[in-house]
C-alpha cells in the first residue's frame, strides 16, 4: 500500500487529493464525484496513471478501479524519480 496524488480534471478547475491503494471503491467515487463541478449530472470517469500514454481507461465500477491500483501499482514500482498518480476526467460534456 502507498499514497499517491489524485488529479480530478473538470471543466472549469482541476483540484487533487491525496488517497492510497487500498481505499475501497465506494469511498474513492464518493470522493472523486465531489470534486467535480456538477455532481449532479451524469458521470462517465476515466483515468489515466502519470506516465502512460495514449487513451485514458474507464472507471466505471470496482473492477476497473481493481485494475487501475494494480496499475498504478505496476508503474509506481518502475518509477525512479518522478512520483506516481492517476488523473480523473468526466468523459460526459459538461456543455
């Protein structure tokens, strides 16, 4: 387990928080969910790990949220010197 900076992207801000591997996925949507601009509105999460490119995964439900940790993990354990996070964005338009 390790702590690591959460970027949650929207439309108007960015804001960050810090959570670690093993918070349960109910808490981190809850959390993440809040720091968006309109939590009311429908959201379709993403994410990205710091470091990968290319497109960013869906976060949709604990299995893809098991799979972005394993990730995060992955990349945390390769990293030398920069530190390792993910980066949220709500995929549904904000317009």
């Amino acid at each position: 387990m390790f702590r690591f900076q959460v970027d949650v992207v929207g439309p108007d801000a960015n804001r960050e928080f810090s959570a670690e591997t093993d918070v349960c996925w109910e808490d981190f949507q809850h959390r993440v969910l809040g720091y968006l601009e309109d939590a009311t509105r429908k959201a379709e999460l993403a994410y990205k790990v710091t470091g990968d490119s290319g497109r960013a995964s869906q976060l949709k439900n604990e299995d893809d949220f098991k799979a972005a940790m394993a990730r995060l993990c992955q990349r945390a354990g390769n990293a030398r010197s920069r530190a390792v996070g993910l980066e949220i964005r709500n995929l549904v338009s904000t317009l």
